[in-house]
C-alpha cells in the first residue's frame, strides 16, 4: 500500500508535521510505503482557469512545483491531506493545490483512492467545520472516499505532541487505513 502526506504548514516542526510524522512511524512499521510533501516547499501556481485541462489529455499545462505532488497524488492509494486552520479554512498553500486538482475532475486520475485528514487548530474542532465540509465535496467530486478526519487543539509547537502522548489518535487512523489492506 502506498500512502501519500501532503504537509500544508510553513512549520517544519509545527502540529501538522508532528501528526504526519507520527502516522508515517504507525505505518512504516508495518510495511506501508510512505511518502511526505511539504507544500510550502514547492512553489504552485495558482489555477489560471485557462481550460486546457478540460480537453485533450485531460492534463495541467503549467509546468512547476505541482508536476512531482501530482505523479505522487496518482501513485498513492492513500492520500493524507494535513493543514492547519488559518482564518476557518485551510492554509492558502493547501488551497493552491486543491485548485490544481481540476485536471482530476475530468481524467477521474484520484477515482477510488482513500483520504483522511489532518487538522490541527488553536480553537479545536469548532473551527475545522468549514475545512472539512470543503474536503468532502472535494472527494465527493473526485470521487474518493474520506475514512477519517482527526482534529486537535493545537497552537504552539510542540501541544500536539503533548495531546497524542495522552491519547494517539494518530495510531488510531494507522490502524483504519491498514485495515482495508487485509479485507
Ligand atoms: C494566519 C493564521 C490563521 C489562523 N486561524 C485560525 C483559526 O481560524 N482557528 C483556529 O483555531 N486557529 C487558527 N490559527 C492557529 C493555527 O491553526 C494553529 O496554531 C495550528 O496548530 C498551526 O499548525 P502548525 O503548527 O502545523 O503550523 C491560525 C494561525 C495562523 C498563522
């Protein structure tokens, strides 16, 4: 199973990457081949609207830091999205990367793949609603499923490593994602 994280925080150390790389021990320990991206790393255009991915090869034409996260989206079986609420949604890094995922409604490339989500925020899950209304009708659009969605409280470095030492929720997730695998 390959299992694909895409870190949309500018905090190499922040809670998103704390909660990914949590995930990515649960499931490298039992075999699962993981890959992780940190968006602020790769520098993505904004959708230009310009349609070229609606006819032809059903493709993006913009040649920039999109091209390696997308071979990597269609090579996962599993896709973990990872964003911080900034003001409600998520960061604009992450949105910048939904947008480019218009070629995907029409070549159907992510048809079929498993999500979860990954949100940490200062408030808590009260301020995830809009956030996670907006991934579902993503997959909903792109036809794939969501299994999980883990929020956490989370503001400073280092609070969501204090709140998974009480309870892992991270590890919880491992096990759902790897469950399918044996069904
Ligand atoms: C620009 C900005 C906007 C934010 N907006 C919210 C918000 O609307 N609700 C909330 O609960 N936390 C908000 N936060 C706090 C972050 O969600 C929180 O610090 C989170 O743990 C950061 O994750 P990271 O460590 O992975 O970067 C905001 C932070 C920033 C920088």
């Amino acid at each position: 199973m390959n299992v694909a994280i895409f870190i949309g925080s500018p905090r190499v150390n922040g809670n998103t990457a704390t909660m990914a790389n949590r995930l990515t021990e649960h499931l490298s320990d039992n075999g699962v081949n993981c890959r992780t991206y940190y968006l602020y790393h790769h520098k993505i255009q904004p959708c230009i609207d310009c349609r070229r991915c609606k006819a032809e090869d059903l493709e993006c034409i913009q040649n920039d830091g999109m091209t390696v996260l997308y071979k990597n989206l269609e090579w996962a079986d599993v896709i973990i999205f990872g964003t911080p609420i900034y003001w409600f949604g998520p960061s604009a890094q992450t949105k910048l990367m939904i947008d480019r995922f218009r070629p995907y409604f029409a070549n159907k490339k992510l048809y079929g793949k498993r999500a979860a989500l990954l949100l940490p925020a200062g408030s808590g899950e009260g301020d995830c609603d809009m956030t996670i209304e907006q991934f579902k009708r993503v997959f909903k659009a792109l036809g794939m499923e969501l299994i999980d969605v883990i929020t956490l409280e989370a503001y400073d470095e280092g609070d969501a490593e204090e709140l998974l030492k009480k309870h892992d929720f991270v590890q919880d997730l491992a096990i759902k994602i790897m469950q399918k695998e044996e069904v």
